[in-house]
C-alpha cells in the first residue's frame, strides 16, 4: 500500500489572525449597514407611498365635492388605479396638447376637466319656496298657534286644521 502524503500544515501568525477579524468585522459592519440602508429605504418608499395615496384621496374627495366623481369611482378603486400610474414618463397624447404629459398628469387633467356628473344641490323647488326643513318648522308653529288659540283642541285636530288651512306647507313637509 502506498501512502499519501499530507498536506503542509497551513500557520498562521497572530497578525494574519488579527487582520482576519479586522475583515470579517468590517464586513460585517457593512452587511448591517447595508441592511439598515435596504430597511430605511423601503421605510422611505412606504412613507411615501401612504403620503401620496392620502393625497390621491384628498384630491378625489375634492373632485365629489365638485361633483365632477361620484363616491361609487372611489370605491371601485380609483385612488389605486392612480397610484399606479405612471409619473415618469412623458408622452404627447394629442395634437392639441401644449406639450408632453405623464400619465398621471393627464389622468388628473382629465378628471379635472370632467362636466358635473352628480349634482348635490337640491333641484326640487318647493311650492312655498322654503326648504323641507323650514316648510315643517313652519307647519309646527302652525300647530302650537292652533292649539294655543283654541284651549283643549288635541294635537291631532290642529295638525289637519292646519293641513286644510295651508295644503302648500302640507306638500312640502311630504316631499
């Protein structure tokens, strides 16, 4: 049988095994540093993708006021669906168009120019021209003049006396 030779034993000196664990912390001090960057970057993103959703949100919120949106968009995921758009890039959409535009911007240029599609104001006008709110304070005075004038007349009787004497505020109190 033959036998094989081993191999020299490898030496090191203290300096070579100082120098080792000065590396291996340095390395190691770049990996945590490294990975704190990566963490505080993703933060970062984060933190600014939660700011830009809120001011999505803000600015739909403002397009139902004006009821250039309806509340039903939000909910089907509008705010989303902008977030994704993109920001960067720049195309010229039209030949109209003063110049280029990214996709969130004219996204946003297109709502804002949108006709009213839900009106909130009321549109009904009322046949006393009071309010529904005002048309049955009204008719509640109405009612406690009544029963005021007449001693022992019940709150029912006043209430068609009063329904008779004024159908205008009747109907509106109805509507």
């Amino acid at each position: 049988p033959v036998m094989k030779e081993l191999p020299a034993a490898v030496s090191f000196s203290e300096a070579d095994m100082e120098a080792a664990k000065k590396q291996a912390a340095e390395d190691a001090a770049k990996a945590e540093r490294a990975k704190v960057m990566a963490e505080f970057a993703e933060t970062n993103r984060e933190l600014q993708h939660k700011a830009h959703i809120t001011a999505l949100n803000a600015e739909v919120d403002q397009l139902i006021l004006a009821g250039k949106a309806v509340p039903a968009w939000k909910k089907a995921g509008i705010v989303e669906f902008m977030a994704g758009l993109d920001a960067e890039t720049e195309y010229q959409y039209s030949e109209d168009e003063d110049g280029k535009k990214n996709q969130a911007a004219w996204f946003r240029g297109f709502l804002a120019n949108l006709p009213k599609v839900i009106e909130f104001s009321e549109l009904a006008k009322s046949k006393t021209g009071l309010n529904p709110g005002d048309s049955a304070a009204r008719m509640a005075s109405l009612v406690d003049k009544k029963r005021t004038d007449n001693q022992g007349m019940s709150y029912a009787e006043a209430l068609l006396s009063v329904q008779v004497e004024h159908p205008e505020l009747a109907l509106d109190c109805m509507n």
